[in-house]
C-alpha cells in the first residue's frame, strides 16, 4: 500500500477528491474532513455519483452531533485525531483508504511541527496496517509543512 | 536534829520515789508508744480496703496512678508491701499474686518465695495478653506461710482504649488518603484521558460494525 500527498490548486481540490474517491469506492474507507462539514463532504461526493456507504466519516470542522455513525473532532486534538484514525484502522476488516482533506488546515490550529508528527504518525501506522492514505493539501497553503512532511509520503503530486 | 536529818531524808527518797514512778511512767508510755505505732499500722491495714492481716504477716498491694489505666498489651505494674508483725526473724514466704476479670476468671497468676526479716517491698510486673479485652481487672496477692494463708490484698486497674494507637491510625488513614487524594489530582488528566479513549474506541467500533453489516 502506498501513501500519497496531493498538492492542488484550491478550485480544483474537490474534484482531485472526487476522483480518489471513486477509484476507490469499492472498499471501505476513512474521510478526515478538515476543510468542509461531513455533510459538505458528501454532498459533493454524492452529487458526484460516488457512494459513501463505506465511508467514515471524521468531521473536524463542527462540534454539532448530526449522525451517529459521524466522528466530531477538533482539529487541535491531534492526538484524539490520531487515535480515532489509528482506532478505524484496526476495527475495519480488509482493504482500506484514508483520506486527509486538507492536511494544511491543521496548521490553523496546530504548530508546524506538531502536524508534521502527527502526519508521521499516521503515515508509520498505516504502512503497518497496509492502508492506503491520500492527503491532500491546497498549492497556495503551508509550503513550508509540505517541505517538513514530503518525506513522509511514498509519492508526492504536485 | 536526828529529827531533821530524818525530815531530810524522808523528802529525799520521796522526790526519789517520784522520780522513779515518773522514769517507770515514762519508760511505759515509751513502750506503748511504739506498740501503738506497730498496732496503728496494722489498724490502717486493716481499714485499707487492698490490705489485709489475718495473722504475723501483713500485706499491701498497690498500683501506682501511671499502671491504673493502661492501653491493651501493656504490662500493669504493682508493689506488694509485707510486713513481719513476728519481727523475730527472717522468714521464707511464698508471695502468690493474681490478675482477675471482673467475672473473677483468673486471667494471670504467679508465686515466688521471698525471704522477709521485718518488712520488705516488691515491684512486681504482670504481663497480660495482647488479647485481653478491656475493663476492671484485679491485681490480689497472697502470703503463704507454713502453708497458711496469712494476708492477703489486692488493687485494681483498668484495660482501657489506646488513644495513641486511635490516633497513629487516624494520622496513617490522613496520610494514605492524602497521598490517594494527591495521586488521583495528578492522574485525573491521565484517568480521564484514558476513559475518553475507551469511549471513542467503543464509539468507532459501534460504527464500523454498523456500517460494515
């Protein structure tokens, strides 16, 4: 399994994540929604055609409970954050995804250096667990994290 | 003038007569003095209610005010005075002595013979049972001589609470309670750190076994 970073534009960050998505509706996976609500999310990736049946969601952005099967994280408990990734991992069976949109808005809330332990973190767990991870990150934000946290993935796509 | 000397010699051996009575006065009341003394002993024995004569000996057992009340386990301490009314010679006796509940169950008891000349004082310590409850108890001593119990006497002390002990185990309980209470302030972020994780893995776990039906 690999682990990837995507660097886009902004306008087209949503359909990057559409795109990875669809390729890999088939398996369960994890969305880690930074950026946008859970239901931001899905819209978009419903309105897409893209199923989201498998996916769990871990909203980063509202404290709100909506759903119950919706994870409310805040993006400054990196540790929490961690652990729930970490947790979806071991408890779903089979093939899986993560999806990190975007890993730049952590900087909102967390130093550098912080995010860039917590993208190792993750990084070291899922190449354990043979899980796929697909972060992505707006062109314009947090170069100098990027710089910090290429190394960390397997292919970088600029 | 024979008549004279005569007169002379007759107030003469008057004052000396008197002189006589009153030494021969003397010399008794002298010696009925020191009876009394020997007698009035006896006597405060007698009404003392821990002493008792019944024959040449007499006994006084008492336990000093610090041995009254003593906390469970520790030794009770008295002294046997014995008295030789005789007070010809030295004599072996045997000094038996007791530790009675109130229930008069014999709880301790111990003999020894003494030599005594005129009078003698013993300290003596009785050793109770750690397990010996509290209340009354009795310390009664006993002369035996030739067989015969000649006096007898006792004093009583109590088996009370030991207020020290109370309070070493208060300060031990203050203590352990403050160092739980000082490790739980400091392990409250880690215990509440911990249920919150055990919360959100048994959440995520309701999840994917929801989903994954």
């Amino acid at each position: 399994m690999t682990s990837e970073l995507i660097i886009t534009s902004v306008e087209d960050l949503q359909n990057e994540i559409n795109k990875q998505v669809k390729a890999r509706m088939a398996y369960p996976g994890i969305y880690v929604s930074l950026n946008k609500t859970q239901k931001s999310s899905e819209d978009n990736l419903v309105k897409n055609n893209i199923k989201t049946d498998k996916l769990f969601f871990i909203d980063c952005v509202t404290s709100e409970k909506t759903r119950e099967d919706v994870l409310h994280i805040s993006p400054n408990d990196l540790d929490k954050l961690s652990f729930a990734i970490n947790t979806f991992i071991k408890d779903i069976k089979g093939k899986k995804f993560l999806i990190i949109d975007a890993l730049s808005t952590l900087l909102i809330y967390n130093s550098e250096n912080k995010v860039a332990a917590f993208v190792k973190q993750i990084t070291e767990f899922t190449a354990d667990n043979d899980v796929e991870v697909i972060a992505f990150s707006p062109k314009t934000k947090g170069e100098e994290l990027l710089n910090k946290i290429f190394n960390f993935f397997d292919k970088v796509n600029k | 003038m024979k008549t004279k000397e005569n007169i002379n010699f007759g107030k003469k051996s008057l004052l000396l007569f008197m002189i006589l009575i009153l030494m021969l006065t003397l010399i008794i009341f002298s010696i009925r003095l020191n009876r009394n003394k020997l007698t009035g002993h006896a006597i405060e024995t007698l009404n003392s209610p821990n002493q008792t004569d019944a024959g040449i000996f007499n006994l006084k057992v008492e336990i000093p005010e610090s041995y009254k009340n003593i906390n469970i386990g520790k030794p009770v301490v008295f002294t046997a005075k014995v008295l030789n009314l005789a007070n010809d010679k030295r004599v072996d006796i045997t000094l038996k002595y007791y530790a009675i509940d109130s229930k008069d169950n014999i709880i301790f008891t111990k003999s020894e013979t003494l030599a005594v000349e005129t009078q003698a004082s013993f300290v003596r310590e009785i050793k109770l049972s750690p397990d010996t409850p509290f209340g009354d108890y009795t310390v009664k001593a006993e002369i035996i001589y030739n067989d015969n119990k000649e006096a007898e006497s006792q004093d009583s002390f109590k088996i009370i609470k030991d207020n020290k002990s109370n309070i070493e185990i208060i300060f031990i309980v203050i203590v352990i309670v403050t160092i739980i209470f000082l490790i739980l302030i400091f392990s409250y972020s880690r215990i509440k750190h911990f249920i919150e994780r055990m919360e959100l893995k048994s959440k995520i776990g309701q999840i994917v076994k929801k989903k994954m039906k």
